[in-house]
C-alpha cells in the first residue's frame, strides 16, 4: 500500500508557527488515514522549533539555495532558525524512506512545506512561485510533493501508483 507524507497541520495538529492548524476537511484524508497510509509530520516542530515560534521566511532564494548554503532563513524578530528548517527537512525525508513513501501532501505557503509558493523573505506578505526546505529535499530524493489546492492530482497519482503495484 502507498503512503502519503503529509504536513501534521493539514490534520489538524496545532503546530503552525502562531499554534494553529489548515484541517483539511477532505473525505480522501479521513480515508487515507483509516487504510493507514498517512505519515504525518511538522518539519520545524521535527526540527526543534516550538509551538507558537515567530513567523519566518526564507531569504536570498528558496528551499534548494537554502540546502546548499546560499540562502537562509530568517523570522521576524532578526534570528536565524535555518539549522533547525534544514534538521526538519532531513527528518522529513527520513520518516518518508522508513515508510516508503513515494507522494506527499504538504501546506503551500511554508517556508518548509511551500510547494508552489512560498513568501519573498520581506515579512510584507508578497507570494512568490517557488518551494520551501523540506519540499526542495523531497524533489530532489524523488518524491512528488502536492500542495493542498493539488488534492485531486495527488489522489489520482496515488490510485495510478496501487493500480502499477496490482500488477
């Protein structure tokens, strides 16, 4: 059976940088979480970062940058946490090869989970096309990450994958 990675937030668990969480309401989560393909997980709370933490972005480039030292990333009080994103990241990629995992379905937005957009490092609230640390990790291993607007590509993708392994 094929296994999501997912962001813990999209599950509800309150481990957003202000202690909330994006609870997808989606009748294919509640589903995959019954078979017991879900493997959820926070990478900055992995990382070490705690519950509520400062808002933080990444910048001089995205999550690859990031990965290879030409980016970093900053919250909104002047600290740098890019240790801990790039820690999380790791551990990401660790949980998702002990599972197998070949999908994953991660919060856009993040400068960790960003997998169409993420925040242009100015703390302005300005949207820009690009990934965050833990995605950039995963694509760069192999893995296909979604973002939750992609829900219904990522549900095909798997049911392509189950049909390829019934074979």
């Amino acid at each position: 059976m094929n296994k999501v990675l997912v962001s813990a937030c999209l599950l509800g668990d309150p481990v957003r940088y202000d202690a909330s969480h994006k609870a997808l309401g989606d009748a294919r989560l509640r589903r995959w979480r019954e078979e017991g393909r879900l493997v959820p997980i926070c990478p900055e709370v992995a990382g070490g970062l705690p519950t509520p933490r400062p808002p933080a972005e990444i910048q001089g480039g995205q999550g690859r940058q990031v990965l290879h030292g030409q980016a970093r990333i900053a919250d909104d009080t002047g600290d740098d946490p890019t240790d801990a994103f790039i820690r999380g990241a790791k551990l990401a990629l660790s949980a998702a090869r002990r599972h197998g995992v070949r999908l994953a379905l991660l919060i856009d937005r993040s400068p960790s989970c960003g997998s169409t957009q993420i925040y242009d490092g100015h703390f302005e609230g300005t949207l820009v096309a690009g990934e965050g640390v833990t995605t950039a990790l995963l694509r760069a291993s192999g893995i296909e990450v979604f973002a939750p607007h992609q829900l219904d590509a990522l549900g095909e993708r798997l049911a392509q994958l189950d049909a390829d392994e019934a074979f």
